[in-house]
C-alpha cells in the first residue's frame, strides 16, 4: 500500500476493488452452488451486492491507513535539515 492517509492512489483503488470483489463473489457463487440453489438473478443478487459491500469496506480501510500500514494515523512529517 503506498497511498496515504485519507488518499487513495489509482494502483490501490483498482487492486482494492479487483480483489475484494471477486474474492466476495466467487466465494457467494460457490455457497449457492453447494447448496444446491438454482443460479438466477433472485438469487445472484445478494452474492454481488456483498461483493460490493466487501469492496467499499476495503477501499475505506485502504482510505483511513498511511503509506506505512498503520490505521488511523496521519502521515509523519520529515524535518527539514
């Protein structure tokens, strides 16, 4: 992660939203699958509307951790010497 605190670099955004949405949705395409439920838009829906909750709630953490990984904590200004 190399954006910091408060901004999202382009890289980031796009990583964040790749991941966590196909992760979210593959693993919901594979629970109704297993369960033996039919794969239509009724039950398609809740499987990508999770995808896209996943994706929102790692695109914040990414917004509120700095370029160093720590959450909730500002950037640390360089002394000028």
């Amino acid at each position: 992660m190399k954006s910091e605190f408060l901004k999202l670099d382009l890289r980031d955004f796009i990583r964040g939203l790749i991941v966590a949405a196909i992760c979210t949705f593959i693993t919901g395409l594979y629970q109704l699958i297993a369960s033996g439920g039919t794969v239509n838009w009724v039950t398609l829906k809740p499987v990508l509307l999770a995808a896209v909750g996943s994706a929102i709630s790692y695109l914040t953490t990414n917004l509120l951790t700095n370029s160093r990984g720590d959450f909730m904590q500002t950037e640390e200004k360089i002394a000028a010497e």
